[in-house]
C-alpha cells in the first residue's frame, strides 16, 4: 500500500508540472499519463495487490489523479493551441509594410540655446558651475556687497520663505559666482547657470521664472580688455561674426565699474528698427570688473586677484535668436510651438 500511494504522488506531481510548448509533447502526455498501457492505468491494474479494507480509499484517490490528469491535458491542448494561432497570426501580416511612424520628443529651445552657449565658452577653457535655488541673504546680497537696507536690494523683488535670518529663491545666478569663489582658488573661470525668481507679474515680457548665464573669471592680472574681448568673441560665436558690442556704463554693486551690454540689431543690422526701437542695439546683459569687496568676502586677496563677471537671462538671448514674441511660450508646453525647434523628425 504505502509503495504505491508514493507512486501515485509522484505521478500526480509530474502532471501538475508537465509542460507542452507542442502537439508532440501534447501526444506525450496523452500516452504517459491517460492512454491505456499509461502509468494511471497501470496504478489501477496494481490494486490487486492491495488489502482488500484499503482498496476503497485507493480507489478513490486514484479516481481523482485521473480526472486531474485529463483536466490537465485540456488545458494544455488549450494552451497549444493558443500559441500556434498567435504564430500563424504574426506570419500572416506583411513585414514589408512601412511601420507607423512614432513622434519623436525634441529639446527644448531654451536647453539648445544653453547648449551652444556652455560649448562656446567651454572652448575658451570655462567649466559650469550649478549652485542652489533656495538661498540665503549672504549669497544672493551680502556677499554681493548689498549693503543691509541698501535700496540695490529693491531691484530684485524677492520671494522670501524666511525672514530674520532670511531665506529666499535666488534672485538671480551672482549665488553661484560667491559660493565658488569660498570653494576653490583662482584661477577660476566659471559658467553659473541656472534658474532664478522673482516676485514679478506674468506678461509677454516678464515672468516670476527664468534663467541666468553668468560667467566669472578671476586671475592674477585680468583686466577690462580681458572682458571685452571675451564678451565680443562669444557674442561673435552665438549671434555671427558681424554682430558688434556696446558697454554701456551702468551701476552693479558686485562689480566696479560696470556696464550694460548690448549687441547690434540683428534685424537691421544697426540701421533701426521697431525691435531695437531704433537706436540699432538691444541690451542682453550686465558686466563688469568683480568688486574688490565681493573678492574680500569670498575669501580670495583682492591685491593678488581681479575678475571679471557678466549676467544675462536666457529667455532674452533665446528670444533674440528666434525672435519671439512673448516669454509665455517657453513655459506652456504647446506642442505648436516647440515643434518648430525640433531637431529631429
Ligand atoms: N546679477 C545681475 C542681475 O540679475 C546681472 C549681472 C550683472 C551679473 C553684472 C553679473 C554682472 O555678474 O557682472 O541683474
């Protein structure tokens, strides 16, 4: 009894476990476990040997391997079938025919622009730099030599999420010039890029969210024609080698003396037009030689080492280049609009 109720488990295991990718394996399984000179049949055959008080409950038990077996082999024919259907189904379909073509995502017209610009400068040995959004009053004034309640501090209308001590969203990427400059020794020649926040209403011409460029450059010996020179070879670079630059003296309380940089018209070439309301420049950004006091404040000796920096926004240099109309465009994500920069189709 006990050596054919093992056998009996064993076979039960073995049709639980059976696997048919075929109708051979089908055909198998069929002659193994269900067909007359089967295994189940020959179990039966072996009751004979069994007492006769057993042979009820053999009986049964024997009953139910082979209703098991046969529930088994349906749904393997079950599942043969369904895997020949689907190979007839893929062989049925013309391969030769064109295939639907998938919509291609594309980078963001700002991102190209940013791009061009980090390669530009990258050639002329600058590294980026990334710093924090959330800030606090030294790096994003302090250090900048914003005087405490200095109205400088007004220009920039800030969102604070603190006050006293404060805690801000960066006004503008000048954060990143002072933290790399408390972190690494000249000489230092740095792109800071990143996003900025002002407390602004939203219109065609401004937005509360956009990007800064900065650029630092601090050495022994870097002079005003160190920064003139760089400033027209990447305008150059960016905008065409017959774009012409402007300084235009201005007020910055990081750097002294500072200046407003504006570019020739790239619609009119310098002739006049609506887009430069006809003076024949438009203004892209700040510059100037880094203030000794920013130096001071940053840790480096402003005897041995002077710099030069300059800001500007990205939208307005991307706006530039493609003549958009309204800063809007950048940020709701129409689909009409960002395909036209698309670079892959
Ligand atoms: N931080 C200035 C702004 O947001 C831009 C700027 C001007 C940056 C002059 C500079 C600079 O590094 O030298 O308006």
């Amino acid at each position: 009894m006990e050596d054919i109720l093992s056998k009996l488990h064993y076979v039960l295991k073995e049709v639980e476990e059976f696997q048919a990718d075929s109708k051979d394996k089908l055909e198998r399984f069929k002659s193994v476990f269900i067909g007359r000179k089967g295994v189940v049949t020959e179990l039966f055959e072996q009751m004979k040997e069994v007492a006769p008080e057993h042979r009820k409950e053999l009986g049964q038990q024997l009953n139910r391997l082979k209703n098991f077996a046969e529930d088994r082999y349906k749904s393997l024919v079950d599942q043969v079938s369904e895997l020949t259907e689907s190979k007839s189904v893929s062989l049925s379909q013309d391969l030769t025919l064109p295939t639907i073509p998938e919509n291609l995502g594309s980078v963001h017209p700002l991102t190209q622009v940013r791009w061009q610009i980090e390669e530009i400068f990258e050639r002329m040995g600058f590294n980026i730099s990334e710093g924090r959004e959330i800030e606090d009053d030294w790096h994003n004034f302090s250090a900048l030599n914003f005087p405490p309640d200095h109205p400088a501090r007004d220009m920039q209308d800030t969102f604070f999420i603190e006050k006293n001590p404060d805690i801000l969203l960066r006004t503008h990427t000048s954060t990143i010039q002072v933290r790399v400059m408390e972190t690494q020794a000249p000489p230092i020649r740095t792109l800071c890029i990143g996003r900025v926040f002002r407390n602004e209403a939203i219109s065609a011409r401004a937005h509360c969210i956009f990007h800064q460029i900065e650029g630092l450059y601090v050495d022994r010996n870097v002079g005003f024609a160190d920064l003139k020179q760089t400033l027209l070879h990447f305008v150059k670079e960016l905008f065409g080698k017959n774009t012409k630059i402007r300084l235009r003296p201005s007020y910055f309380p990081f750097t002294e003396p500072s200046a407003e940089l504006d570019i020739s018209c790239l619609i009119c070439k310098g002739e006049g037009c609506n887009m430069c309301k006809h003076t024949g420049w438009v203004e892209i950004g700040g510059t100037g030689m880094v203030d000794p006091n920013v130096l001071k404040s940053s840790g480096i000796d402003p005897v041995e080492f002077t710099g030069f920096a300059f800001g500007m926004g990205l939208e307005r240099i991307t706006n530039l280049k493609y003549q958009i109309r309204d800063l809007r465009l950048f940020t709701e994500n129409d689909v009409r609009f960002l395909r036209q920069f698309a670079t892959l189709s």
